[in-house]
C-alpha cells in the first residue's frame, strides 16, 4: 500500500496486496492545484492503477500558492530526497513525469531548472496542462473573489493575527489535529491548510502568477 517517504507518497507495486510484481518503470506525479497537496487521496484510483499496472509511483504533495518556481523547488526538494531514501528500491529505473493541471506546468518547470531530472526520464505525459493567467484559471477572479477578499477577508485575517487569543487558539487547533485519526490528519489536513495562504495572497491584491503564463512559456525548453 501507501507509505511515506521524505514528504513523498509512494506506491511499489512489489509490495502491493494480491498480484504483487517488480516495478518496472518509476512514474512521478504531481497534481493540480488544490488537489495535489493530497494525491494519495484525491488521485488515489488513477494512481492505483498505474501500481497495479507494475509502475513503482511517487507522489509529490505541494501547496497551492501563486509562486510556480518556489513550488517546483519544493518538489524538487521532495523528490530527490525521496528517491534517494528509496535507493536500490528504484534505483536504475526509467523514469516517467505525470502531471495534471497545473502539476503538468510544474513538471516542465522540473524539466527546465533541474536538468538532473532529464538523465533517466522518458518523458512527461500532461494531462489537461495549464498555463492560463489567474484571471483564466480562477473564474471570475478579477470581478469577485479578489475584490471581496481584499475587502472582506484582508481586515479579518489581520485582525484574527492581532488577538490576544491567537496564539490560544492556534494551540487549541494543533491540539485538535493531533487527537483527529491518522487517516484524517495525514490526507485531509493537507488540504485545508493551504487554503489561508492563498487567500492572504488574494486578500493582498495578488492579480498574477509568478512567472507570468508568458514568462513560464519561454522559461521551458
């Protein structure tokens, strides 16, 4: 089944329940926004598959923000260390990029700051790949949510950061999460905590990614 190493989810299909075979390719993956920060979870039946079909999978978790390069350094991060944790486990197989959305984005990002990557890599399959402004990805994010969050969200995250009671409550909440059950803790949480940065991102009148579509276009080769 599933375990974790150095931040990564990986699946080795010798170790898989029932029909157990050797890998024989390495696939890593990186999901969409949002989505990606669980990919054990959110993409769990696609990934599956692919173990079941003999692919030895690693999953890399990211947090959505508005910076693209600083999530691909993340990831980056993430893998190599993972890869080099799982040693003779994959040592020497071909390695197969998957991205989905915006981790389609990420993987040729990977491809371009890290040539590294490209020594043992087939290729990248993307799916549903996603380079649009924010104001394309995000609908209607020029007209409502940015306005609303500057004006809305803005003043009450300031405002929650200066109460006396903050760090209480922050406590309260860590408390909370310890005594939640693991399946929880390590698949759900992943997902909400991200949702608080990027709304300070929006709240702070962030209306473009970092590099911009155009930026990213040229920075791949």
């Amino acid at each position: 089944g599933w375990e974790i190493v150095e931040g990564c989810w990986c699946f080795d299909p010798s170790k898989a329940e029932g029909e157990a075979s050797e890998p024989k390719a390495l696939v890593h993956f990186v999901g969409g926004a949002f989505a990606g920060a669980s990919p054990q979870l959110t993409y769990r039946y696609f990934l599956e598959t692919l173990a079941a079909r003999g692919f030895f999978v690693i999953a890399t978790p990211f947090e959505t923000n508005f910076e693209h390069l600083k999530i691909a350094d993340e990831i980056h991060l993430k893998y190599t260390q993972c890869v080099r944790s799982l040693g003779s486990r994959v040592e020497g197989l071909q390695t197969i990029g998957v991205g989905h959305s915006l981790g389609a984005l990420e993987q040729l990002l990977l491809c371009s700051r890290y040539r590294d990557l490209n020594e043992n890599r087939a290729g990248n399959v993307l799916i549903s790949f996603n380079n649009k402004p924010v104001t394309d990805a995000i609908p209607f994010y020029a007209e409502l949510i940015a306005p609303a969050s500057s004006q809305f969200v803005a003043p009450l995250l300031q405002q929650l950061g200066t109460l006396p009671q903050a760090s209480m409550i922050g406590s309260v909440v860590d408390s909370l999460r310890d005594q939640t059950p693991d399946f929880i803790r390590k698949n759900v949480f992943p997902l909400i905590d991200q949702l608080v940065p990027i709304y300070e991102d929006i709240a702070n009148d962030r209306l473009e990614f970092t590099p911009t579509p155009q930026e990213s276009k040229s920075y791949i080769e």
